[in-house]
C-alpha cells in the first residue's frame, strides 16, 4: 500500500508542472524599459509583461542567482581569503584588499547592497572552488529552476561576454525562487549593514543602492540594482502590500524606479489574493468511500481582478476504489488531486489524502511489526 501511495504522489508532483501565463496585461506603453514583467511571487502569475521573453543582457541583477548559492552553499559563516583575481574585478567594489580574509556572509551583503564585483568574484572561488567553476553552478541552477532563456558566463554581469543573457522573465523566476529562501529575503531586505574591516579602525558601512527600498517606496522588500554601458539600467525588486508579494523586473529602462512604482500600484489596486482551496476536509466529493475522509494540506491562492473571480474552478479527480478498500487499511494516503482551473486553463493542483483512523494506523503498524519480528525470529514478548 505505501508503495502505491508513493506512486500516486510521484505521478501527482510530476503532472502537477504548471507554467502560469493566464491571462497577461500587456504594458506596451505603459514603462520606459524595453523589457518588463510583473509577476505574483506565490502563483508566478504574469500580471504585466512587456518583451519580457526577449533575451537581453541583464547587467549586476546576475547576483541574485550568485548570492542564493552562495546562501546554499552552507558557508556563510566560512572565512574567504580574498584573491588577486577578486581584487582586480572591475566596475563597482566594496574595495577588498588582497589576502584579507573576511566573512562569506558579509561578501553576500557587500555583493547585494553595494553590488560588489570583487565580492560576486571572491564569492565565485570560495563556493565554486573557481570563477568557472561557479559559473557551472550558475547554469545549472538556472535550468533546475526553469531559466529557459537564459545563460551565465560570469558571477557579476559585466558585460565581458556575449553568453551572459536572460530575460526579463527568466529573472522574475529566479527572484520567485529566491525569495523562498529566508536568509536571502533578509539581505536583499537589508537597508544598511555594517561589517568588520580588519585593515582600519572602523566598520564597513554597506548603505543598499535599491533606492526603492531605502526611499522611493514604501511597499518594497528587497532587489537588486544593475548598470552596464550595454544593458543600461537593470532593475528587480520585490514588494508586498496585504496578502499580495510581487516581483517586478526591467531591462534597459530609462526610468526603472517609477516603472517598478507604476506596475505595483497597477496591481496592488486592480488584484485581489484569493484563497481557492482551503486546508482541510473536503465536503464536495459525494462519493461515500470517501465521505467525510479526505482533505488536502495546502492552500491555493491565485490573485485575480474582480471580474475574474467568476473564472475560478475547481476539478476533483479521484482514484477510482479498488475491491479490497473493503479493508480502510489498504486505501493508499494519496487517493486524488485537486485541480485548480482560470477559465480553460490548469493553474495549480494540490493532492488530495485519506483520513485514516487512529485505529487502521496501528493496524498498519502492527502488521509492519509482525513482519520484523518474523525476520528478526523475535515475538512481542522479547
């Protein structure tokens, strides 16, 4: 039986893939970027989107994906020693000095706030044994997480390369995966760090360049800046107001702060966060094998306008009941899915599970129990 539950999860979690485009507003004229995307952080929904699957370079927003490997590697709390190579990066510096050792968390401050090359390089060796070997990383992170369109050739976005690309919405996937990780919401967050500086009496003091963060608007809670003479201006950031956290993205915009201002005011006053499925038991199946037995453990929300609500469906599909469910303890734990429908199209599913009674789980446990001891040749008495 659990053998057939975890067949029926596996089945559920590789068809439960969905890529969420429904519906998208178009912001042809809206923004100054030439790329745009405006997405809901939980469902990834697109809620606004200009060229944003046109690949483009994409400039110092690269470390997003440098710092949450950084943050999984496990090494934060590790000393890096600072190597020539780090030190003669160019463009923007939080100024490293050569054989200085300094903390792999504090390089991930300097690398998001400031936008350090000498630490996205620094953090490159440390974690990825090499810049190349790191960037191996980089790509493949990418692809695990659905960067279709995208290719990483460095840890800093300088525009060294031809094959450092994404696009605006390949970063908004990033950003979405990244803000599931609490160490890295709480840097890219940080309005101010302060880290030790072994070469002088006094601190560092990491002021963060997201002037959307520290002045601009008060919704924002993290991001990432980015300028190089090729890209232009790059910009993410994140914000929250209510129940709605979104992720905005521009490229190549001559206005980014107010871009980013407009799409969230756009969305926070046109879209709702609605819970379509609560935790819980399930009262809609009528069936009676499965009556008052099933519920499901997470919730799905989806944000919609007002007139969208009407959209909204929900599909149960259950397995069909096998002759020897006679006996409760052979229904397996997974016994359906439920499906989450924006008109035609699949949005989320969640699996559906059966409620099995204290009683049926000693049996099942008894009966594990009496295979051990028959194994081991001992009975209940010792």
């Amino acid at each position: 039986m659990k053998k057939i539950s975890m067949l029926l999860l596996l089945i559920f979690i590789i068809s439960s893939i969905v890529i969420n485009f429904a519906p998208i507003v178009e912001a042809s004229g809206s923004v100054s970027a030439r790329n745009a995307v405006l997405i809901e952080q939980k469902s990834g929904r697109i809620l606004f989107q200009k060229n944003a699957f046109e690949e483009r370079r994409i400039a110092s927003i690269t470390k997003i994906m440098t710092a949450i490997l950084a943050i999984e590697s496990g090494k934060l709390d590790e000393m890096v020693t600072v190597s020539n190579r780090a030190v003669r990066a160019e463009g923007s510096s939080i100024y490293l000095k050569l054989g200085e050792k300094i903390k792999l968390e504090d390089l991930v401050y300097g690398l998001m706030l400031r936008s350090g090359n000498d630490a996205a390089v620094a953090i490159a060796e440390h974690v990825g044994g090499s810049v190349e070997g790191f960037v191996f990383l980089m790509n493949q992170k990418a692809e695990e997480i659905g960067m279709t369109k995208t290719h990483f050739a460095n840890p800093h976005g300088l525009d060294d390369s031809k094959e450092h690309f994404s696009t605006a919405y390949d970063m908004a996937i990033l950003t979405q995966y990244a803000m599931g990780n609490p160490t890295y919401q709480k840097i890219a967050g940080t309005k101010v760090h302060r880290a030790p500086n072994p070469n002088e009496k006094w601190d560092r003091v990491w002021k963060n360049k997201n002037r959307l963060l520290t002045e601009k608007y008060k919704y924002t809670t993290g991001g990432k800046t980015g300028y190089t003479k090729l890209a232009k201006r790059t910009l993410v950031t994140t914000a929250t107001k209510g129940d709605l956290d979104l992720i905005a993205v521009t490229l190549n915009a001559g206005d980014d702060w107010n871009d980013h201002i407009f799409m969230y005011e756009s969305a926070f006053r046109n879209y709702d966060l609605v819970e379509v499925i609560s935790p819980g038991s399930i009262q809609a199946v009528k069936e009676s094998i499965y009556k008052k037995k099933i519920y499901v453990k997470s919730a799905v929300e989806y944000p919609v306008t007002s007139e969208e609500q009407g959209k909204i469906s929900v599909q149960y599909k259950m397995v069909k009941p096998k002759k020897d469910w006679k006996n409760q303890a052979n229904i397996p734990d997974v016994v359906g899915k439920a499906i989450v429908y924006f008109g035609d199209e699949k949005i989320d599913q969640v699996p559906i599970y059966y409620r099995h009674t204290e009683k049926e789980q000693n049996s099942i446990w008894d009966y594990f129990k009496n295979i051990l001891q028959l194994i081991i040749g001992v009975d209940s008495n010792g």
